[in-house]
C-alpha cells in the first residue's frame, strides 16, 4: 500500500464552516463600510473621507483571518478534546458576535440616511432602542464567554453538553442578527420610498 506523504500546509487551512463564517464576516463588514461611507457622502461632505474606518474593517478582518489559520494548526495537531472544542467554538461564536454588531452598525448608518429627509424624524428612540439591545448582547456574550472557559477546563460538562451550550448561544446570536436584519429591510424600503418621493418632487 502506497503511503501519501504528510503535507503540513494541510494543517494551517480552517474548517469549511469558518472559511464560510469568515466569508460572511466579511460581506457584513463590506455592507457597512459602504453604508456608512454613503451617509458621510449625504449628510456629512465635509467629512467624507471613510478611508480610517475602511482600513479598521479590513484589520479586524484579517486579525480573524490569522486567528483561524493559528487555531487550525494548533487543533490539528496532538491536542485534547476539550481544548479544540473550546478554541474552534469560540472562534465561532466570535464570528457571531461580530456579524450582529456590524448588523447593528449597519442599521445605525441606515437609520441616520433615512433621518436626512427634511419630514423624518431623527429616529432617536429607535437608534436608543438599538443602542440598548446590542450593549445588552454584548453584554450576555462577555458573560457567557466567562462561564464557557470556566467549565470548558472542568469535568463538570462532558464535551457533549459543552457543544450544545455553545450551540444556545450561537442560536441567539442567529435570533439577534434576523432581528436586526428586519430592522434594516424595514427602514431601507422606507429610505427608497422617500428617495423616490424626493425624485419625483425634483422633477
């Protein structure tokens, strides 16, 4: 039998479920780097220059991309159970994390565009609102992550129970990201209805 040779790139590759989770990550933080330059563009011309919150994103991002590649060489090597559960899970509820706050970012950016319409409120209740759901998850994942390192070192929780306490945390974070995301589709469609009022006024 012919043995392959050991290929120690193969090592440094994350997952196929981070690749995508990183991909996505980076879409979202696309959308709102985007966004926010639109609003500087509108409501803001002397100060549109987005080039330092552009370059952030793109640290951020590729800060993530070099944490996959470390955590993914350390958990395929010789390592226990329980330390490739807790860095693999982690890294992912990090990912969650931060598709929900650049989601809330996003319908901050949309929320002031559709307040630059003459007849809109500045939406201060809603933006008050966001404020407070976002820090209040931020909140419930620092204070998860601090109980998840706690046990993921003990034998109180097997990995099993371990899995599925990350995977509670992770269906929040899907509840909180769809919640947002219908915040952000309502006032989009509401910013392209006046953007067309104010088109069909202009003419």
């Amino acid at each position: 039998m012919i043995e392959l040779p050991a290929m120690p790139i193969f090592q440094w590759i994350p997952s196929f479920n981070i690749l995508m989770g990183l991909m996505w990550f980076f879409a979202e933080g696309l959308c709102l780097v985007y966004i926010r330059w639109a609003y500087l563009r509108l409501g803001l011309p002397e100060v549109s220059s987005n080039r330092s919150f552009a370059y952030l994103a793109i640290l951020v991002f590729l800060s993530s991309v070099a944490i996959a590649i470390f955590i993914a060489h350390i958990t395929n090597g010789p390592v226990g159970g329980r330390l490739t559960l807790y860095l693999n899970s982690t890294f992912w509820r990090f990912l969650c994390t931060g598709w929900v706050l650049i989601e809330g970012g996003v319908l901050f950016y949309v929320i002031e565009l559709t307040g630059l319409f003459p007849a809109q409120k500045k939406g201060r209740l809603v933006k008050c609102l966001l404020f407070t759901t976002v820090l209040i998850f931020f909140a419930f994942y620092l204070s998860f992550e601090y109980y998840f390192w706690s046990f993921s070192f003990q034998e109180r929780l097997k990995l099993l129970q371990l899995a599925n306490l990350s995977r509670f945390f992770i269906k929040v974070s899907g509840f909180m990201w769809i919640l947002i995301e219908w915040g952000v589709a309502i006032k989009g469609l509401q910013f392209l209805k006046y953007l067309r009022f104010e088109r069909e006024a202009g003419r």
